[in-house]
C-alpha cells in the first residue's frame, strides 16, 4: 500500500498489479526539537547583520511582512519573535503594522490570520491585508534594468524598519522561495507580479527550479526587496511533514542563501530515469484549490528533466473544495483555461497577447498539458476540473485505469511523489 497527502488527512492506495512503483522523497533531516529556541538563538546570531534589536529605535515604524494561508510558514512562532525583539528596543505596539503578504491572492479570513498569528498577536497589533491592485496603497519604485516595474505596499515602504518572514523550498520561478519574495511579490503591485509572471520571464531558461545563479525573476525579486528597504528576514527550512528544520535570520539575501544550502541537501534528490505515471502529492493547504494544487504537477514537469516520459500521464490527488480558487489571480487562471480550444493556441496567444497576473499558471499548464495528461483524484469540483483541461477520477482506482487506456498500455512505471512540492527529483541518467 502506497500513502499520499490529501487535503488534511492522506489517502492509501495500491497500484495495479501490471504497474510497479518507486517512491521518491526529500532527503530525512532532523526536525528542531524546539523552534521557539531555534528562532531565539537565530535572532540572537543573525546572518550578515547586527542583531535586530540594534537596528530599531524607540520612535521607529516596524512593518513586518508575514505569509498568507497559501505558505506553511510558522509564523505564529516567527512574528511574535519579531514582536519581542523590536519592542525590547523600545517601539510601541502603536507603531507596528503586521501586513499580509497576499499577494494577488484573496483577502485572508479573520480565521486565517488567527491560525497564522495566533489570537493575542490579533488582538493587539494592527494586522492588514496587502491589495496589489490598490494603486493609492502603492509606492513607485521605478524599473528594474530589464525593464521590469517595481513597486511596493506604502506602509512597508514607509516603515523605519521592514522585517519579513518566510520558508524556503523548491519554487516554480524564484529557484527557491524565501528571502526578498514575501516582500516583493507578497506586498508588490499588481504591474510587478505581471511582469514576473509574464512569458518571456515562464519561458527564460534560467527561469527554473531550484536555480538561484542567472535566475532573472530571482535577481527582480531582490531587487524589489532592496529599493523596498527590506533589511532583516526570518527564514524556515521545513521537512515533508512541515517540521522545522532549521531556521535563520539576519540581512535579507545572506539569511536566504543561508537557507538554501539546508534546503538543496534535503530536497534536491536523485532519480535514474523518467516514468510512464508520476503520483504528485500536495495536501492542505495548497489543495484547497486547483491553482495551488497544480503546482504538484508542474513543479515535476518544471524539474531539470521532467520526471515523466513524453506523452506521460500527472496523477494529482487534491480535494480542491475552492474550486479553481476564490482571489483575482485564480479566477483568471480559470477563465483563460475555460475559454482554451487547445493547449498549443493557448500558449501561442498568451505568448502574443501577454497575460494580467494569476494567468501565469494557465500559461504555464498549458505547457504541461501539452505534452502531458493531467488527472485530478477525489476533487470536491469536479466540473471545475474539466473547465482547466484536466480530467476528473473518484478514486486512484479510476486514475490508473485512465492512464493505461491514455497511454495504450498497462504495464506502467509509476513515479510516487508524495511531497511533490517540497522533493525535487533529478534525472541523474546513465
């Protein structure tokens, strides 16, 4: 029997028995026995930077940037932490905004930022959702030298000092997540995230997992973070099980690197060859909808090699009960994928048209659904699962029965990926 993510509990499964099966997961760390101690002592040893207490005065703004419910994030360890430190130096609760990194994503619920802060940090800071599309909320930071506009919450950057949060693991565009991202793209505006998501950024090559070096949407997010005045993180390593394996603070881009030496170790896992099927677990809470839930898929097809052969098949557990999912960006991403004939028209329009953020990831679906089938097991929305091009199954029974008769065979090779999102599997052929 086989186990995999699947929304807040797993699913068991067994394969056919013409298929067989090789599991593939991150490498095993030990978890921090205590995080509230590994994150004092991070504080207290900050990378690259005088200890966070040095760098605040009494009358300074503090404007902390933390994760929205998308980002698995302690941050209700992290930001009180960060609450702690400033205050020791003397700024008062009144001077301390808490802005939520959404980017274009939908409004947190009061629930969510509970869960992400906890209750006392709710009830007595000032807690506030970034809107990327509210151009008075704003500050112009001018282009990048590529020509990509910048541009950032006014009250980050209004802050005398601007501290973020943050996990780093394998990302889609920025090579890792972390470091200046939760600022740039979780408080940037809505020009910003076009551009960074845009096709000429999807289709760079340097534009790939686990690519940090030459990585041009890397370089723009630390810009961002930069000209935002991004001067101190807080960054978390975490396991397959979300346990913290370690955690790091200090200067935004040293703090960062910092983290990514862990995180390859742990995630960055070889693999002998490609696969007819490859099973890409994401669980809760990427699996509320299917514009997070897709990632799974696209993460092993966005590897260095694509794990699965041409013409192989992505099965995705994934509950999915948002749908295609409630923010502007989701909705987008529906609409270009309901309104598609095809993926090949669809790639060769949105190349020529461009595309308003969120859209990105009918860009880049379309460019796994090109090539590849995608399957989504037990989905609450099933019918929304056909309008974005992929097709439904009640159970993995049904998906493998689907996926033999897709590929005209039934002595399959099947690539378990139970953490999908945090196992960077590498063809290490020959």
């Amino acid at each position: 029997m086989h186990l995999i993510p699947y929304g807040r509990t797993s699913l068991e499964f067994s394969l056919p028995e013409s298929m067989r099966a090789d599991t593939v997961k991150a490498r095993e760390a030990a978890p921090l026995p205590d995080l509230g101690k590994a994150v004092q002592s991070a504080l207290a040893n900050p990378v690259g930077s005088r200890p966070l207490r040095e760098l605040v005065k009494p009358a300074d703004r503090v404007c902390i940037v933390f994760t929205d419910m998308t980002r698995s994030s302690p941050d209700h360890v992290l930001v009180p932490a960060l609450l702690k430190e400033v205050e020791s130096a003397g700024v008062t609760r009144q001077s301390i905004t808490l802005l939520c990194g959404t980017g274009l994503h939908r409004p947190s619920t009061g629930e969510e930022k509970a869960a992400k802060l906890g209750q006392e940090v709710l009830r007595h800071y000032r807690v506030v959702d970034h809107d990327a599309t509210d151009l008075h909320a704003l500050v112009d930071l001018g282009k990048t030298g590529s020509g990509i506009p910048l541009s950032v919450n006014r009250l980050a950057f209004e802050a005398d000092l601007l501290m973020a949060t943050g996990t780093v693991e394998p990302h889609q565009y920025a090579g890792y997540s972390g470091g200046g991202k939760t600022v740039a793209i979780g408080a940037g505006g809505e020009p910003l995230i076009t551009s960074t998501h845009g096709p000429e950024m999807v289709d760079h090559p340097g534009t790939r997992l686990g690519k940090i070096a030459g990585n041009p949407f890397r370089l723009a997010v630390n810009e961002a973070a930069r000209l935002a005045g991004l001067r101190f993180v807080i960054n978390v390593v975490q396991d397959e099980e979300k346990r913290p394996i370690a955690v790091f603070a200090g200067e935004t881009e040293a703090a960062f690197e910092t983290c990514v030496e862990t995180a390859r170790r742990v995630f960055e896992v070889p693999i002998v060859r490609q696969y007819d099927v490859a099973v890409a677990g994401v669980g809760y809470p990427k699996d509320v909808n299917l514009y997070q839930a897709s990632r799974a898929v696209s993460y092993l097809f966005f590897a260095p090699t694509c794990v699965v052969k041409e013409g192989g098949v992505f099965i995705l557990p994934a509950t999915t009960p948002e749908g295609a999912g409630d923010g502007p960006g989701e909705r987008r991403f529906l609409e270009k994928m309901r309104s598609a004939t095809d993926m090949t028209s669809l790639l060769a329009q949105l190349r020529t048209t461009g595309y308003p953020p969120g859209a990105q990831r009918a860009f880049i679906m379309a460019k796994v659904l090109e090539k590849h089938p995608v399957i989504v097991v037990g989905s609450e929305t099933p019918e929304v699962v056909r309008q974005v091009k992929m097709i439904p199954a009640s159970d993995m029974d049904e998906a493998f029965r689907t996926a033999a008769g897709l590929m005209g065979r039934n002595d399959l090779d099947v690539l378990i990926v139970p953490h999908a999102l945090l196992t960077l599997p590498i063809v290490k052929q020959g």
